[in-house]
C-alpha cells in the first residue's frame, strides 16, 4: 500500500485494525484519531520504539531501534511529514506489513 497518498482518516482506520488485531470486515466507528492526537498515537509510538527526530521542518521518523529483523537484515524505515503522528504511523504500518511478510 502507499500510505503517503491516503488521507489521515483512511490511514486512522488500517492503524486500527492493525492494532486491534480486527477483521476487515468489521464495522468499525472510529473515535481515535492516531494521525493528529498524541494521546491515541503515542501508546503505539512508544510500544514499537518509533524514533521521532526533528529534521529542518518536517520530522523524521524511524523504527530503527526497534529490536526486530527481516530476511535481509535490520529492518530500517525513515518517514519524513511535517505531521509528525501521521508519519510515525506510517512507520507503524509499514513495520507491521513487514513482519507479516516474514
């Protein structure tokens, strides 16, 4: 998926059902907000070790800390936004997508 190109509101729903661990084909009512609310991203963010960097005017974010591996090596994924929820959970969601390719 390019998640860069969603909308926040599409991109707060695969957050949740990735972190819920729900069906797809769940009815889902959305009341969090994980792109633009630190208090619903950052359980996530500090549970997956999600390195959030201030970087000129946009902020930098990486999983590369996390203590997990893919086939070739340290998984390593650098988002940069000037919404910094938003980008860390777009490393989110690319962290979960390659785990479950592997």
């Amino acid at each position: 998926m390019k998640y860069e190109e969603m909308s926040d509101g599409a991109i707060n729903l695969e957050v949740h059902y990735v972190a819920n661990d729900t069906p797809r084909h769940h009815a889902v009512i959305m009341t969090k907000d994980y792109c633009n609310n630190p208090s619903d991203a950052w359980p996530i963010i500090i549970e997956n070790k999600i390195t959030i960097d201030p970087e000129g005017s946009a902020w930098k974010f990486d999983e590369s800390s996390a203590d997990w591996h893919y086939e070739d090596g340290v998984f390593n994924n650098v988002q940069c936004h000037n919404k910094p929820l938003r980008a860390a959970m777009i490393c989110f969601l690319k962290m979960k997508g390659a785990e479950c390719k592997n």
